[in-house]
C-alpha cells in the first residue's frame, strides 16, 4: 500500500482523508481528513450523505473521536484503510460522466499520457457539487510542465475561458495571501496552471512520478528546531521541485540553504536564478538550516515573492 500527495483514503469508519505527503512504504499515512458521513451533509454520493470539515474542524472532530491520528498532520494507519483513491485511475471514469472534464482530460490527453493525468478533491472522492472546482493532476515533471503550455495555448487560441478579474478575486479571498492582489495575480498569471472552462475554474497540481519519488530527500521532511521567524532576500539555485508539496527553492544565502513551502499559494513562486524575498520560520537540523513558509494553515506573515518578477512588472 503505497500512496502519493492528491490521493484520497477511505477508513473503515467511512472517513475521507486527502494525503498530504509521499509515503515512504513504511509508518502511518500523513493526511488530513476532509469528509465525514452525515446524514444531513450538503455532499452526496453513491455511498450517502456527507460533510466536508474545514481545517481546524477536522483537527477537532478526530481529538474526540481518535486522538491518536492527530500530530502535525493527521496520521492513519495503514491497517485502518479500506481504499486508495488514486486520481489517474479515477479520472477516466469520471471523464465519461463530466463534460468539463472530458474537455480538458481530452486536451492534455493529447500530448500527454493519459496515464499521467488525474482528478483530485471533491470530483475523485464523488462528493463535487455545482460550486466545486476541477483539480487536475499530472504526474511527472516533463508531463507538467508540458500540461501549462497547453493551458496556456488553448487560452490563447479562445479554446479555455481567460481568467477574469471576478475569479481572481475569489482566488485572492480564499487564499488571504500576504500579497497585495496585483502582485499576487501577477505571480500567478506566470505559473500557466489555472484556467476556465464553461464557466468552472480548474487548476493544474504537480505530484511527482514514480521515478521522480525516488529522488526524495527524506531530511527535507524532518522537523528541525524553531529559531524564530526571519526575513530573507536571496538568489534561487534551483527551483526544480517549486511546484511539489513541499514546494523547494535552493537558494544562495549566506546561512540558509533552502526555502521550503507547505502552502500552495506559494508553489513556483521564482525560477531559477531569480531573486526572491521570503519570511517564514528558521529551522535548524542536523544537515542543514532552512526557511520554512506555510507552518500554520493560513499562513499569516509568511511570504515569499519573486522581486525579480514583481520589478519588471512596475517597470512597464
């Protein structure tokens, strides 16, 4: 039982977790729970009714029910899992039922494996209604990056719907950034990973392929001690794996070698070469200290921004 980040879980008691990190083949599976059964939930599926719990409820709800799952994250033992959703099985499936879907499913399919391709959230688990979203996934850096030029260049050719300012809006609402809304549509226009069509936002999500998962440096997930918080300027290196989760900018500091990201409003924040600005939490470990963004949910002030971007942008 091997699972990756975007996958969903079900437990013998009918939750629903997301999984939130790569599983190493051994120890619990980090994720965080999502669903629950209720009978009077707005979510229904052909399993029943059920209601999907923010953060902070699903934080509460399994400190009463089972206290031992919850650490930083929510640990599940891999006995107490009845099913793996897995994204790139699921999305034919639900290509056939979901015109939208089909659309763009249709689209990367085109010059992408299909195989790499997969639908995450609310449509994998069956619980989507009218408001949701789509969250596509591709699988393996080539593949993905490949995936933006399309969306890219469908958008242009009038094929997608260009983003308006009014779904900019919701986006910046619901991400709360520590950005102004110009700098932060600017950082996101670049990325080339969301889109619109038929009046239904969807967004492109990295998971590493099988072979990429190999490549993981396990220490990047170690907890290191706390220094404090601290603001930086600095060079990115690498920016290789600034889509992941975590997302991973190297960077050129005299202290600190690496920034690291737990909150998707910051994925592929800076390319290479770059010069960025970040604040967030210092971690010392035993191999290296680092720069940590995203260590509560909202992350409240913690950045990080591309000064090389945002300067050319108020240049012109």
């Amino acid at each position: 039982m091997t699972t990756r980040i975007r996958d969903f879980v079900t437990t013998s008691q009918a939750w629903i977790f997301s999984v939130v990190s790569y599983d190493s083949g051994e120890g619990d599976v980090k994720c965080l729970l999502r669903y629950i059964p209720d009978e009077s939930g707005d979510r229904v599926s052909e399993n029943g009714r059920y209601r999907k719990l923010d953060f902070h409820e699903s934080y509460a709800f399994l400190r009463t029910h089972r206290p031992e799952y919850v650490k930083d994250v929510h640990e599940v033992p891999k006995e107490d899992i009845t099913e793996i959703l897995r994204p790139e099985e699921r999305l034919p499936w639900i290509a056939e039922r979901e015109e939208g879907v089909r659309d763009i499913y249709e689209l990367l399919g085109k010059a992408i494996p299909k195989d790499r391709i997969g639908i995450t959230g609310s449509f994998l688990c069956g619980l989507n209604n009218q408001q949701s979203d789509l969250d596509f996934v591709v699988y393996g850096q080539k593949n993905f990056n490949l995936a933006r030029q399309i969306i890219a260049n469908a958008t242009k050719d009038g094929l997608l719907t260009e983003i308006g300012q009014d779904v900019w809006r919701q986006i910046y609402n619901k991400r709360n950034p520590e950005l102004s809304y110009d700098d932060f549509v600017a950082q996101e226009k670049r990325k080339k990973n969301r889109g619109v069509i038929d009046n239904t936002y969807f967004d492109l999500l990295y998971v590493r392929d099988w072979a990429e998962i190999r490549k993981l440096d396990r220490r990047d997930y170690e907890k290191g001690e706390r220094r404090g918080y601290a603001r930086i300027t600095a060079e990115v290196k690498n920016a290789y794996f600034s889509f992941d989760s975590p997302a991973i900018y190297e960077i050129e500091h005299p202290e600190i070698s690496k920034v690291l990201c737990f909150t998707h409003t910051y994925t592929g924040q800076a390319f290479e070469g770059e010069l960025i600005e970040a604040r967030g939490v210092i971690e010392r470990t035993k191999h290296e200290t680092r720069l940590v963004v995203g260590t509560t949910r909202e992350a409240k002030g913690e950045w990080i921004k591309s000064l090389s971007l945002l300067s050319r942008k108020n240049n012109f």
